[in-house]
C-alpha cells in the first residue's frame, strides 16, 4: 500500500521543498523590518551544545541530538530512541553562568510503538514521532543599589526558560518539529518594597529539515515567530520586553573517507555546514567543519556578525555510543571588559 504513495512522493518532493523554501523566504522578509534593533535576553541566544559551538553555531541543518529543540526543533526525529543531554558554560569568564539540559524520547520506536496498537502511523506517511523537554537557565549576581544610588548587597538575577518539543519526520518529505517556550525571569529585592520583579511570556519556534540528495542536508528555523512578548510585573513601571524573532537557514554535507588506521566499523566522515541567521538584532554568517575518525572528532568554525571581526571556534569530541562527551572553545573578540577571557564549554550526552 505505501509502495505506490512513496512513489508519487519522490515525484513531487521536488516542489515540495521549492514551495517550502519559498513560504519561509516570504515570511522572513514580512516578519524582519529594515533597521536593527537591541532584543532582550540575548544571553539565552548564544548557543548550545559544545558540538554545535564549536563548529560556529552551524548547526540548523546538522541539528540531531538533544540541543535540537535550541537549534531546530526538526532535528529531535533523528537524535534517537530516547537520550539526555546537558551543558554549563561560563560567559567571558565573568561568573556568567548558563546551563542546559535536554531530555527526548521517539514514540514510533520500540518498546514505546507497540501502545499505538492498531494505529499505524507509517500509513499517513509518518517514519518518526518525537517529544522533548527542555530547560535553560542563566543566572549571575548583581550588584544592588538603593534609591539614592549607594549600593547595598549583591542579588542574584535568574533568567529560565522552559521548552516542549514535538516532531514528525514523513517518508521522503523531510521532518518538520514545533516548540512551545516559556520564558519565566526573576530579580530580587528589585522594587521599592524589596521585593521580587518577576516576568513571563510565551514563544514559539517551528524548524525543518530535509536531505534533498544522499549526505546533503538542507535546514531552516524560525524562532520566537511575531517576537516574544514579556511582561513583568512588581516593579516601578511594570514593562514589557520583546524577544525578537530571528530565522536560520543552512546547509550540511557529510562526506565519508576512508583511514587505514581508524578501526572504526563504520567509515570516517568530514562533514562541512554553513549557516545565515538574521533577526532585527544582526544578521550572521557561520560556517563550521567536523572530523570523525573512529570515537573520535575534532571540529573547528568560523562566525562573522554584521561588522563585525570574525570570531573563531574549535573543540574536539569522543563518543562511545552510550555517551558522547564533547569540548568547545569560543573566542572573545567582542567584549573588551576587564578580566573577560575566551569562553570554554563542556557537554555530555546520554543515549538509550
């Protein structure tokens, strides 16, 4: 019964995918206005995953494991029947502190597809359903001052957020996912009573991804679409804060070579990604390399933000198929504060 569906699916998958580029190419440029302007948060928008970091961020096409839902919510069809995963960096090493930590899990594979019973989900034609949860967090103390602007004792200012995920991947038409944020945000004794401000406010993302030839990958997200709104509350003036949409879109190839040394059962690959990401903050270009030999790679990237100077990125990582544990190092050649160092990242990934 599928053989047939399949057929008219490679058919059309060409216009398939030109209809796709074209509606989210018509989008980006309804949602982006002309002039740049500064979005709140951006601590929570510099990047996840000491892989994807390390190859410039580069990742909307590559994006298959548990920093999807950050990168491309598409990409949580192909990280796996069920993982977890997390990350800690230190910004600038100036006691910026940003974690993350993911957990997904497919439904269409076993043991968990045999509660679907008769429901045959590869009828529709549907090869993947996956969900995940995700939190961010970042958290950094601050000094305090009073009315008169004398300072009084260090706070702690939070900023959380919290995402599920969900994905579909279709039989030759690539997977499509869709993430539901919410941003919570907390700064004590920050109004006149000593009291807490706090924040919320809701998001939404959508991505996808499809190989459109054997190793070649195409991938594109939308975040925050129509800027995330947040309110706050218990502070003088009560305002609200915008997140602004942003849109990535990328290509990845993977080439597979052969090492006479490598005893690794399954062949050595070079894979090579390039990125575009444009909000109303910045546009920018990132490109990215990854070398696998047997458990291990090495990877390196490049980013280029608007004027600015191109900012480099390396790291290296090993995977045993139960775990996967990976390094980054991220230049600073933006902030020229006192004290602030290059960027070191560290993240772990468990498979099951």
């Amino acid at each position: 019964m599928n053989k047939p569906i399949n057929r008219q699916l490679r058919k059309r998958f060409p216009s398939y995918l030109l209809l796709i580029i074209f509606l989210i190419s018509i989008t980006s440029i309804t949602i982006f206005g002309a002039h740049k302007t500064s979005g709140c948060y951006p601590i929570l928008r510099t990047g996840v995953n000491s892989r994807a970091l390390a190859m410039g961020g580069s990742y909307v096409a590559i994006s298959n494991d548990y920093s999807s839902p950050y990168w491309n919510p598409a990409g949580i069809t192909k990280a796996g029947q069920a993982y977890l995963g997390g990350m800690n960096l230190d910004r600038f090493g100036l006691g910026l502190n940003f974690n993350y930590i993911s957990a997904g899990i497919s439904l269409t594979s076993p043991p968990l597809n045999k509660y679907l019973g008769s429901f045959d989900l590869k009828t529709f034609p549907v090869e993947d359903f996956s969900a995940a949860g995700t939190y961010m967090g970042f958290a950094s103390e601050l000094q305090a001052v009073d009315a008169a602007g004398e300072k009084t004792n260090l706070i702690t200012y939070r900023e959380n957020l919290f995402i599920a995920t969900a994905g579909i991947r279709l039989h030759h038409l690539g997977s499509i996912g869709f993430s539901v944020k919410n941003y919570r945000l907390r700064a004590p004794n920050c109004d006149a009573s000593s009291g807490d401000a706090t924040a919320n406010g809701f998001g939404l993302d959508i991505g996808y991804q499809v190989e459109p030839r054997k190793n070649l990958v195409f991938g594109a997200a939308m975040f925050d679409i129509g800027d995330s709104t947040i309110e706050w509350v218990n502070t003088s003036t009560e305002p609200e804060n915008a997140v602004p949409t942003r849109f990535s879109t990328g290509l990845a190839y993977t080439l597979p070579v052969e090492i006479p040394l490598a005893s690794d059962p399954e062949p050595s690959e070079i894979t090579v990604s390039g990125q575009y990401t444009t909000s109303q903050e910045m546009d920018k270009f990132s490109g990215g390399m990854e070398c696998r030999v047997w458990l291990f790679s090495l990877r390196a990237g490049v980013i280029r933000r608007d004027e600015c100077d191109f900012q480099l990125t390396a790291g290296a990582g090993v995977n045993t198929g139960l775990f996967t544990l990976d390094t980054a190092w991220l230049q600073n050649n933006s902030l020229k504060a006192e004290n602030a160092t290059d960027t070191a990242v560290l993240s772990i990934e468990f498979r099951f």
